[in-house]
C-alpha cells in the first residue's frame, strides 16, 4: 500500500490515477484552499502559531478560513470521492509542518502557483524560494522525505522570468537529496483528446539508488472529443442568442473558443462561463425541440442551421480523466474550475506505471495493525497468492517462476488419476463442512487417497519442483471446502474434464453444473473469491454437446459476479512450436481497464530447435522469461529410438478406415499427449530423424514443448513424465496471459518489478545494451 500526501490537492488526479490503476494507497494527507484567501498576514500569523503544537496550528488555520465565511469547494469534491478524515485535510500549505509526517509518506504529489523569486542567482538554496508557494512545497519534500515526488507546472514554469524562475527550482531540487527529471508531457499523447501540455519533475530521494526511471512513450489517440459526450444533455448548457453569436465569431474561434474539435483545447478555471473552451454545435435536425424553447437561440455556423453549448461538467471531468463514477457535489460553476485547474489523471497513471516499474516500492506492502494502540506500521513482503486444481506439473507455478513475480502457493490439487470407490459424494461434502478445522477436512480426504496405497506421481513431481508443504498438496478437488480460503487467494487457476450437464438450458447458475468437475472449478470461485481466475480448456469445448456444455460454463462463470474475457489460443503464437489450441476464460473481481488477450507473436523457434541433439541439457534457459537456447549438441539414450518393429507400425499408414500420411521432423510439433509414451503412428505423435535412425521425443524434449526450461526436475518415471508433460498448459501461454491480466490489473503483483516478456523481445536489446539504455 503506498502512503500518499499531496498539495494543491485538487479534486484528487493522483489519487483517482491510483485508483483506477487499482494500486492500493493510504492518503495521508490532503491540502489545498480551494481559492479563498485570508486577510491576515503570514507574518501576523507565524507569529500567533509560534509555540503551539501541530494539532493546535491547523486548528488556528482552518478556524481564520472558516471566519472568511466562504466554502472550500475543492475539500467538497474531495472529501466526497476519497477516503480521507478532515483532520487530514489541511487549509493552507504555509503553515502545514512537514516533519510531523517524516518517513510516513512515500508518494508526495503537487503542483504551485508560477511565481518570480525576490532572491535570484545567489544559489542560497531553499531560501532563494522563501515568500513563494514553491518555497512551501519544496520545503515539505526536505522535511517529509517521501521516496518519490511528483511535480506539476505549466509550460510557461520553463521561460518565467526570463529562465530565472527555474533556474533557482533546479538548484533547489538538486540541494534537496532526490535524483530528478524533468519532461514535458501532452494529454493528447496519453489517450485523452485534450491539447494541454505541462512540465513533469519526477524525483527519487538518492538514497534508494533509483536510476531506472523513464517518462512513458506515447500512446497513440484512438478517441476524439465526440467519444467523451454525454447522450442526455439538460437544456440550460446550451447557449441563448448572445452565447452563440459570441461564440460563433470569427475572433472568438482564432483565440477562445473551439467548435466541435476532434481534440479539445487546454481546460481552464474560467472555462464555459465566460464563453470559451470547446462547444459544441449540433444541427437543427438533431434537436428539434430547440424551436420551441426561448432561451436556446437557434442560429447558423458554417452554414448549417442549428444549435450550440458548452461542455457539461461531466465531460470537462471525462476529458480530464475522471470516470462517472466521480461525484459531483458543488455548483457547475465550481466544477468547471476545479476541472480546468486538475492535472490530467492518464498522464499520471502513464508516469506511475513507469514509477512502480522501478520498483522502488515493490518491497513494502503496509499494514495497519489493529490490535496496537499506538497503529504500528508493519513492512511486509508482498507476494501473490495462488491456488492451483488440477494442478498438474505447475504450469501456472512455473510461469510465475519465469517472470521472476514474488509468489506464495496456497493449495495445489491434483488426484494423480488414483481413482477411489465413492458412493455419495454429497455424504463426503456434509461431513467435510460439519469438521470444524481445514486440517481436519485435509487429513480426512488424504487418508481416503493413501489407503488404496497408490503412488499419486503427480504431486511427485509437483512437490519436488515447488515450495508447498505436503499438507497443502490436496488430493480431490470435488471435496475442498473453499470457504476456508476466502480471501487468502490473489489468482486461482485450473481446468476440468469436458462433461455434458444433466440440465440444459434452465439457468440455474452453479446448480446447473452440479455432479461434474466444472461445478467443482466454479464453486471453488465462488467460495475463495480469488481477485482474477483462470480456467483453461481443450478447443472442443466450445462444440461439445452441440454447444450446450459450453452455454452453461458461461452462463454459470458471469453469475459468479466476476467479468468474463474468454478466446481460443494457440501455443505456436505465442513462443513455442507446438500446435496446441486451448480455451482460456479469464474473470476478474474488481473493475478492470482495458483487458485484451495477447497478441500473437513470430514464431522464433522451430521443434528442432529444441531437441537434446541441438542443445544439451542444461542449455535450454529462461532469462526474464525468454527461451534462451545455448547452442552445444547432446547426447541420446539409445533406448528413444525406435526399433524396426515399431518403426514399422509407426510409418504405417493404417486401413481406409483410419488412414493416415506418416510425417515426421515437423518444424511444429503436433499436440503433445498425455498417452505419447505409447508410441502412436507419425500422424499423432511427434517422432524425429537422428543419425539416420527415428527416435521419439525425450522427457525432456516434451517439457521444452511446454514452456517448462531445463531447470525444471524429473523425479518421475519417462512413462508418467510423458503423461504429465501432455496434460500441461503451455507456460509461455500463461506468461503472454499473465502479461495482459498484469497490464489491465497491475493491482495483482502490487509494485512488483518484472521485466515484460514480449517487450524486451520485440526491442532486441541484451542485457548489455539495456543497461546502456539505462545509463543514457
């Protein structure tokens, strides 16, 4: 959870920005004064606080803004969209004490007021700024110490007078312990059809060694203005007579005023009432009940008769960034300033996004303890929580492993196809329910399983490659009790057998799964309650039981309450050379933006490529996720390669009625099957040519197939790792997945730093070139 404190505070742009990139954060404190002013000098003042405590000043301030007798509208706005007690929300910056709040903020957000310098070019440091608003603001960084400080001005800032102004903010930043850049960034590079350039000084205090930071890149414009008006707009936002010949002018156009722009001028604080910004013309024939209305004066522009109006303030918060859900509180005239005076919160979530990637808060996860009288703050290390059914060989386990994301396992379950003799299972699931501890629910399933005295290879293999207690490897999914999960899961992930349901078409949500291993799956949801979910499935979901199976799985995933994204991929887009089409769904608690599924990459690699005979084991590598293939030759056990017998019934082509066209040394592999270690004919299975001789695929050439690199440990017979390596989900599948449900949810992995699979590829660098990249 990052600590927030900002001034100048606004309506909030960094802490809606925060939101909507769903980062957890604690506002510490808030600070602005919403445009009133007092009569009393700071002089007079500082003087009448001088020996008081902190609690005593900010009484004494609000008290002499309370007697103004005039509304902070900007507290208004912000106290009703954030979570922040008004004891944490200050008046007046001047007199607000940093060092009260020293190494409790990590996040310090403002902006000032431009102003010039009485002192300049005498590099006395902070006090070359003393009696201006950027005095104070510089003043709380020295004092407060947040990790990281963001700083917001206008163009002007730069050239202010004649460059003496920022000539003294850069000294000063450079006495105040930070490493700092500096860029100019435009909203229209950044999603939102608004031309509002502003200077942006990002800094990291030194001590944290952060030289990793960039601006973002642009983003290219996919909306216009048009994309960000309401449908239903009341009458009085539309112009009488005077407003539309004013606004309709030829001066009025050149200097204040846009009409139907694509992309919107500058917002400002005296934007629509004082008849400039961006309007909006439409012809008469779309609003007809204008004739009727007096107070709308119905003109021409540009030859078309019609009507004009001003931006709502609903649109003015959407072209600022802002979502609906923002609530709107004060008068309209109040709004439309505190729009105009708001930094654009896409800029901001484009900056932190770059922020978080340092990692420079990747290590803190805070936590309020309740039972502590005096609320100590516990730093923990984040991880994120997983539970896995069917878990196989791990496959969503490993691709954490090779992005090198922090991760904590909280179940795997996996029956080992070990089938046991149970008559009821409902009987099962009720007395499961009545034990009162989960220890107990586990020990009485394992003791089921362990008494038919079969070895359960999958969780062999499982345990020898994974850090899980044996007590957490669970034995059947059908009788997990989730409700002792709920809460304690990030990501749950798994499959199930495809299975026709007994009742089709009744939309009775979950009930209609009932008795198959997808209701299991669903339930599971249900109860845990996981932030996002991943089911995985073989293509011929979709068709079976004439679409009927698939139907109910959708029907049965959206009434879980969760948002459903579901397509079919195909491993040999996205890494690794293997036709293997599955279904995935990916559902998501919480709001999401912008989720899309991958998207398909150039194949690099042929099967070849990945043969022990083209690199040795050991030489197949992940590095920040990529396949790195060191190129020295291996050996093969004679036992792969196939004897004249087999050989012959493998290149067989079979009878007219399962006719088959042997293929062998395939540049794709086909679809790896868990039944491969039964040697079917050269149209199912994968055989290729080595020394003049056919061989099988190895083991380990299989798990390569998978995404699983030479790391990963065979514990198991070739027979069973055969099996496993075949019931897999392809790892680079669900690395390409997790890169996407990342970007839409970095809320997941909370600050974590991980380097992007697909990006670092399409770039080309190596390591030694990005640390260049760094460096300059």
């Amino acid at each position: 959870m990052i600590k927030l404190a900002t001034v100048f505070s606004g309506i909030g742009s960094i802490e809606w920005a925060l939101k909507k990139l769903n980062i957890p954060h604690k506002v510490v404190f808030a600070c602005d004064n919403g445009e009133r002013y007092i009569k009393e000098e700071y002089e007079e003042i500082e003087k009448q606080v001088n020996g008081l405590d902190h609690y005593q000043t900010k009484q004494f301030i609000d008290e002499l803004y309370y007697k103004t007798g005039k509304k902070n509208f900007v507290q208004e706005s912000y106290m009703n969209n954030y979570d922040i007690d008004t004891q944490n929300f200050y008046q007046d910056i001047r007199f607000l004490d940093g060092n009260f709040y020293k190494g409790q903020v990590d996040l310090f957000v403002g902006g000032s007021p431009c102003q010039s310098f009485s002192i300049s070019g005498k590099r006395a440091g902070l006090d070359d700024a003393r009696g201006t608003l950027f005095y104070d603001y510089a003043r709380l960084v020295k004092e407060i110490e947040p990790k990281v400080f963001i700083y917001e001005n206008v163009p002007g800032m730069l050239s202010h007078d004649n460059g003496k102004t920022f000539k003294i903010i850069s000294e000063i930043f450079d006495s105040l312990g930070y490493d700092w850049r500096m860029e100019m960034l435009n909203s229209k590079d950044y999603g939102i059809p608004q031309n509002r350039r502003r200077l942006f000084i990002v800094g990291f205090r030194k001590d944290l060694n952060i030289n990793n930071f960039n601006f973002p890149k642009h983003i290219k414009l996919e909306n216009t203005v048009k994309d960000f008006l309401e449908k239903d707009i009341d009458k009085k936002y539309f112009h009488g007579e005077k407003g539309f010949k004013w606004i309709t002018m030829e001066k009025s156009l050149k200097k204040r005023v846009s009409i139907n722009s694509d992309i919107a001028r500058t917002q400002a604080a005296n934007q629509q009432f004082n008849w400039c910004g961006d309007m909006i013309f439409r012809p008469i024939e779309l609003e007809e009940w204008a004739n009727d209305d007096d107070k709308v004066y119905v003109g021409e522009f540009k030859g078309v008769k019609g009507v004009a109006r001003k931006l709502t303030p609903r649109e003015c918060l959407r072209l600022m960034g802002y979502g609906d859900e923002f609530n709107i509180v004060v008068p309209d005239k109040e709004m439309y300033r505190q729009c105009g005076n708001s930094i654009v919160v896409n800029v901001l979530e484009e900056i932190m996004k770059k922020i978080i990637d340092t990692n420079v808060f990747s290590s803190d996860e805070i936590d309020v303890s309740e039972e502590s009288e005096s609320n100590v703050i516990d730093i923990k290390p984040k991880k994120v929580k997983v539970a896995t059914v069917f878990s196989g060989i791990g496959a969503i386990e490993w691709a954490l492993n090779r992005m090198n994301i922090d991760h904590e396992i909280i179940f795997a379950c996996d029956n080992g196809d070990i089938e046991v003799d149970i008559d009821d299972d409902n009987e099962i699931r009720e007395k499961i329910k009545s034990m009162d501890t989960l220890e107990e629910q586990k020990k009485y399933i394992k003791d089921i399983y362990t008494s038919i005295r079969k070895t359960n290879f999958v969780k062999e293999t499982y345990l020898a490659n994974y850090d899980l207690d044996e007590e957490n490897f669970l034995y059947d999914v059908r009788f997990i009790d989730g409700t002792k999960y709920k809460g304690q899961v990030d990501l749950f992930v798994g499959g199930s057998p495809c299975q026709s349901f007994s009742i089709m078409g009744h939309q009775k949500g979950l009930e209609d799964t009932r008795g198959t291993l997808f209701y299991d799956f669903a339930r599971l949801v249900s109860e845990i309650e996981p932030k996002v979910f991943i089911y995985e499935n073989v293509q011929g979901m979709l068709k079976h039981d004439g679409g009927n199976t698939w139907d109910i799985i959708h029907n049965t995933f959206q009434s879980l309450g969760y948002k459903i994204f579901y397509k079919l991929l195909d491993a040999k887009d996205y890494g690794i050379p293997q036709t293997r089409r599955r279904v995935f769904v990916v559902g998501f608690k919480d709001e999401i933006t912008g989720f899309k599924f991958p998207k398909e990459e150039e194949l690099q690699y042929t099967m070849q490529d990945f043969l022990e005979t083209s690199v040795k084991f050991g030489g197949y590598k992940s590095i920040d996720g990529n396949i790195k293939l060191i190129g020295e030759k291996g050996d093969i056990d004679e036992k792969y390669y196939l004897s004249e017998k087999v050989l012959k019934h493998v290149m067989s082509t079979g009878t007219k009625g399962y006719y088959i066209k042997p293929e062998i040394d395939l540049a794709i592999a086909r679809p790896l099957l868990s039944t491969m270690h039964k040697m079917h004919r050269a149209g199912v299975d994968n055989y290729v040519t080595c020394n003049g001789k056919v061989r099988r695929l190895t083991p380990r050439e299989c798990l390569r197939l998978m995404g699983y690199d030479d790391t990963f440990k065979q514990v198991v017979s070739d027979t069973q790792m055969y099996k496993q390596a075949g019931n897999s989900i392809v790892v680079d599948v669900l690395i390409c997945l997790m890169e996407s449900i990342i970007e839409s949810y970095p809320a997941l992995i909370r600050g974590q730093h991980y380097k992007n699979r697909k990006k670092i590829e399409k770039i080309g660098f190596n390591c030694e070139q990005m640390n260049m990249m760094d460096i300059l």
